[in-house]
C-alpha cells in the first residue's frame, strides 16, 4: 500500500508543481536542470547499489530464507531509481552505449547457472546458451580455453558478457542478479515467480543444486561491478562529467538528445519490444523482469521518467525534490496550447501504466496479462501501449515547435511491421 501511495503522490507533485516562468527561462538552464536530475537519478540508483550489495554480502555470509528475502527486497528498491534513468538513453552516446552492461534484456540464464530441462540446451543462434558458468571452472569460448577457477567481476564483464558477440549472453547487470536472487519462473502464464531455495547458496552438506560456493562468488561479482558501474556513470553527469559536458556543449543538439530519449523510450523501446511484442507473442520469457514478476512497476518507473524530464523534476529516493527549467517551459514560451497537450497525453500513460501496476499488486501479474486469450490483460497492457504511442505524436510536435530538425525515434516491427514478428 505504501508503495501504491507514493506513485500516486509523486504523479500528483509532477503533475500541480508550479513552473517556472518562461521568459526566464533558456535552453542552457533546462539543460543543466535535465544533467541535474541525471546526477540526482543515477546517484539514487548508486545507494540503492549499495544496499543491495550489502544484502547480497549478508546472504552469502549466513544464508538463510530470511536473508534471501531480504537481497530481493533490496533488488526491487534498486530498480526503482534505476528504471527512470532509461529516458537518458537514445539521445546521450554515453548512456546508451553504457546501458547494455546493467539492464542488457532477455538473457539465456543457461549461460550463467542450472536450469529446468524443458529449457533445452545450446541452439544455432547462441551454442553458449546453456554453458552454466557456476558449474564449469573450466570451458571454451571462440576457440579459446577459459580458467573461470576465479569468478570475478573482470570474467563476467570482459569474457562473459555478450560472450562470442552475442546479446543474449548477459552475464551482468541488474537482470543476471535477478536470475541469481529467484531463479527462473517455471509458472508460464500461472502465478508466482521465480522459486530459488535459499539454499543454493547454504555451506556444505545443505547446498542445492551443487556449486553454492561459485553461486555465491558469481552473485557477489555481479553486484560489486554494478556498484561500480553506476560509480561510473553517476561521475559523468557530476560538474565535469562527459555526459553533461558533451550535452550542453550545443544547445539545440542538448535539447536534440532530450526529445530522442523520450520519444525513443516511449515507443520503440516500451510500447513496442518491451509491451507490444510480449503480447503479440503471448510469452511470459518477454517480460522485461521475468525472473521476479516485476515487470510492471518497470514500465510504469519507465513511463514516469519520460514525465519527470519533461517536467523537469524528479522525487529523490530521500524524498526530496529536484526541479529546475524544464522542456515544457520551453514548449510553454512558443505553444501553451501544445505544452497542455503534452502533459495531458503523459498523465493519461501514467494512468494506464499505473492501471497496470495496481492490477499486478493486486494479483494479477503481468505474465498472466500476456496470456492469449486473456481480454483483461490484453486491455491493460494495450492501454498503456496505446498512451505511449500516443504521447510520442506529441513529442514530434514538441520537435517542430521548438524550431528542432525532425527526429527519428527508435522503432519496432511489433507496431511498425507486424507481420515482420512472425517471419
């Protein structure tokens, strides 16, 4: 119920917080305020990290159900700064080509640890699908043998991840610790998540599953290079940070990259590979976090940062509000009529992915949604597809509006081409 509540207060706060007038306000100050949230963001999802991590060193130091519990706990409060940094992505060079080590999505899990039979094993498309690291200190990858004696966070991110050139092999991130926390979620379109017993990672004669040692060093490396991952980023968007310098270095270009995240987000990525796709192929496996049954609150935490970078505000993890120019001041100077649009349209997504997120709390997960069949679920997640699509012809707009070259937002065969799907 908490969690439920503060959506709905920080949706009302980005929705009645007074903006600054516009004939104060330039393209220089809405661009230091949009690298400020940046900053404010990813530092968030840095302490959350940080949290997690001393979860994780918890459980493998005494594991137990309790402390299991507790790491996926901590992994559900890190996504939720995180998932609103993804509007910096398409439009910043330096977040998107950064992205793929922490949020890389589907993954062939067989690479990293067991799996149930019905998986199967290695395919033309990725013969490493099923190589398990955690059981195999020795293995060859491109023709090469590989001493994995030593997990570390050098082997997953310079060997492992994206083994042989291919994206499916995801050895880092947020998503391979998903995997390592709950297993994968043998239920189909049935309830509940992933299952894995606290003691896949017990000492001794209480192991499961075998190799509860390596299970352990495999966790405790992903989340020590997520940590300093975001360490990474979190130092780019600080006062002499490439990103923020490269963002602000051309003014019209900065607010190029500003509109290409959120357009780019809003359709190709969310409406289209991460909701449309997964229904036209009713496959739980194309959830975003399959593992956890998270899913929902990631696009809804999706759709709120495209909101919060138009808006030019953002509620920090402690609460806090970090505001500023905005883009919708901009808009306000040269269309009011179409600034109303705008926020219109992203509180109509908001709703419709909040729909989403009260109905899975509730009971019905979003996996169940994408069940063929399933008219409940196929209205929800096509409410919240059809408000992002919707909010993007606004963004186009916006794009004209401002006086900006017209843009091209990242696509998707599953709105674009929807033949092309099952080709």
């Amino acid at each position: 119920m908490k969690s439920a509540l503060l959506s709905t207060a920080i949706s009302a706060i980005a929705l009645t917080a007074p903006v600054v007038a516009s004939a104060d306000v330039n393209k220089a100050d809405v661009l230091a305020n949009y690298s400020n949230i940046a900053a404010a963001k990813f530092g968030d999802s840095l302490a959350t990290a940080k949290l997690l991590q001393v979860a994780v060193e918890a459980l493998i130091a005494n594991p137990s159900a309790e402390a299991l519990q507790a790491a996926k706990a901590a992994w559900l409060v890190s996504r939720v700064p995180y998932q609103q940094t993804e509007v910096y992505r398409f439009g910043n060079a330096i977040v998107d080509d950064w992205e793929g080590k922490v949020n890389a999505w589907p993954l062939d899990e067989g690479l990293i640890d067991y799996v149930d039979a019905s998986y199967g094993g290695p395919t033309d498309d990725n013969e490493f699908a099923a190589l398990n690291v955690i059981a195999n200190p020795n293995f060859f990858l491109s023709g090469n043998e590989i001493d994995a004696s030593d997990i570390t966070p050098e082997l997953l991110s310079e060997t492992l991840h994206e083994a042989d050139g291919i994206e499916a092999n995801v050895a880092t991130g947020y998503h391979a610790i998903e995997f390592l926390l709950w297993g994968q979620d043998l239920n189909g379109h049935g309830t509940g998540a992933g299952n894995r017993p606290w003691t896949d990672y017990a000492q001794g004669d209480d192991c499961t599953n075998g190799n509860c040692d390596r299970r352990a060093a495999y966790l405790s490396a992903a989340t020590d290079l997520l940590v300093s991952d975001l360490e990474w980023m979190v130092a780019q968007w600080g006062e002499d940070g490439a990103a923020r310098s490269t963002l602000t270095e051309n003014e019209d270009a900065g607010v190029v990259a500003i509109l290409t995240g959120m357009g780019s987000l809003s359709y190709g990525e969310q409406a289209g590979e991460r909701m449309r796709l997964g229904l036209m192929l009713n496959d739980p496996e194309e959830e975003h976090s399959c593992f956890s049954d998270n899913t929902h609150n990631d696009h809804y935490y999706d759709g709120l940062g495209v909101q919060n970078v138009y808006l030019g505000q953002y509620v920090s993890a402690d609460g806090s509000l970090v505001a500023g120019p905005s883009l919708s001041d901009l808009v306000i100077a040269s269309d009011p009529a179409l600034d109303a649009e705008m926020k219109l349209k992203l509180a109509n997504t908001m709703l419709a992915l909040s729909r989403i997120k009260t109905a899975a709390e509730a009971g019905f997960a979003y996996d169940q949604m994408l069940e063929r069949g399933n008219e409940s679920g196929e209205a929800l997640v096509m409410s919240g597809v059809a408000g992002l699509v919707d909010q993007t012809k606004s963004i186009e707009r916006v794009v004209t509006a401002l006086g900006l070259d017209q843009l091209e937002f990242e696509g998707s065969d599953s709105l674009d081409n929807p033949d092309a799907v099952f080709q």
